[in-house]
C-alpha cells in the first residue's frame, strides 16, 4: 500500500467506525421534554503532495566534436498542488560558456529563460514525466574535458 494513501484511508476507516451504530451500547433513558440530539462533523484534509520519483541524467559529460556537452535529462514528478509547480534549472559551474535547453512537452507545460537558467511550469496537478535535452558549449580552457553534471534542479509549488 502507498504511503500517501495510508492517512487517507486511516481517517475514512475511523469514519465509519464512528457512524456506524454500536452493539454494546445500552438504552439511555432521557427525561424531560427536550430530548437528546447530536451531531458529528467530519473533514477530511488531503495533505499537499510533490514527490520527485526520478531525476535521471549522466553523472559525468564526456566532449562531442568541438568540445561541447550534450545530455538528456529525465525528471519525473508526482504532485497534487493545485495550480501545478515549477522546476527551475540552474548552471553550477564556470566551465560552461552557453547553455541551451530544449524540451517537446504538451499539456499547458511551458519552458522559458530566466537570468540564470530555465524555468519549466506545470498548469495542473498530476504526474509529469518531463525529458529535456542539454547543450554546453565549454569554455576556451575547459574544452576536450569531462565535466561534472553542471545543472542544479529546484522545484517549487504554485
């Protein structure tokens, strides 16, 4: 069973067992004109879930032709915020002269620059698998080198 769905199903089992009528308990006798009345209110809160299930990509660069990088960048994320998220993509490293991000998502999923990386914004909740593919042109001094994955990855609710 699911971790996230053990509270939920929890509180709807105590649900029941408080609306249900018990057996071993006795008559009570209310005197007076009045009566007894009660009542019982129950809510049920669904916790905010984003869960990054993968976030796969090579651990070191290896140069194409001209020194450049390339790579291919899977994330995975489950979430149930309801305006959606945001991942915001950063460069951590000096050895990166440009870096391009290209990504061929569908669904209201937009992608767009910010001064220092790539923002990628989910409209909605649900599960996304986002696969986004790297260009680095490397610098004068760092061309013909492996380089360490040089994108730092930060997800934000909406």
């Amino acid at each position: 069973m699911s971790r996230s769905l053990r509270p939920l199903i929890a509180c709807l089992t105590t649900a029941a067992l408080l609306t249900a009528p018990a057996t071993s308990v006795g008559e009570s006798v209310v005197a007076g004109p009045g009566g007894a009345s009660a009542s019982l209110r129950i809510s049920i809160t669904v916790p905010a879930v984003m869960r990054v299930l993968e976030n796969s990509h090579p651990s070191q660069l290896t140069p194409i032709v001209g020194g450049d990088w390339s790579a291919e960048q899977r994330l995975v994320v489950l979430s149930n915020m309801k305006r959606g998220f945001c991942v915001t993509l950063r460069m951590n490293t000096a050895d990166v002269e440009a870096w391009r991000l290209q990504t061929e998502q569908t669904g209201g999923i937009t992608l767009s620059p910010v001064s220092d990386g790539y923002r990628l914004c989910t409209p909605r909740p649900g599960r996304y698998t986002l696969l986004l593919l790297h260009e680095f042109e490397a610098t004068s001094n760092s061309s013909m080198q492996s380089l360490r994955w040089p994108v730092q990855t930060d997800i934000t609710a909406l």
